[in-house]
C-alpha cells in the first residue's frame, strides 16, 4: 500500500483519507502514522534512530500497540550471530 503526505495551504502536513494515526502519546503526526502503518502491516518492530520521540516512548509503544521498536544497533545485535550464515 502506497501512501502520501502532502503539505496543505496551511503549511501543516495533511494525510490522504483512510490513514490512521497511532498513538495519541506521540506528538508528531508522522511518528503516529509511521508507528499506526506499522501496526496495520502487522510488524513485530519499528527501526528507528529517532531517540528523541520514538525510541523516548518505547515502552508505551510495546504496551500499547505491540510493536517492538529497535535502534539500528540493537537490530544489529540480533542480526550478527546469523550474520555468516
């Protein structure tokens, strides 16, 4: 599924109807949405480096919509042991 933001008249980001945004704790409309696409494709993690948002609110985001979220190093930590494989 393809998706858009687009920059309305008011200079504030607008989604395409049909998008959802998760969670209300996040402030930023592109953190809920990218953590709401996430839950609807079902994902068991999120990867980000966006310490500041994200990463800060990790733990509600497992409580609450059952999405893990990684940094790239921890995604690593768990990928380098099948790595050689």
């Amino acid at each position: 599924m393809e998706y858009s933001v687009t920059v309305g008249e008011s200079g504030l980001n607008a989604l395409t109807p049909g998008q959802m945004l998760f969670p209300d704790f996040l402030l930023g409309k592109i953190d809920r949405l990218l953590i709401g696409e996430c839950k609807r494709a079902k994902c068991q993690a999120f990867i980000t480096m966006d310490y500041k948002t994200i990463v800060k609110f990790r733990s509600s985001i497992v409580r609450e919509d059952h999405v893990g979220v990684l940094t790239p190093s921890e995604w690593w930590g768990i990928l380098k042991p099948w790595f050689t494989l």
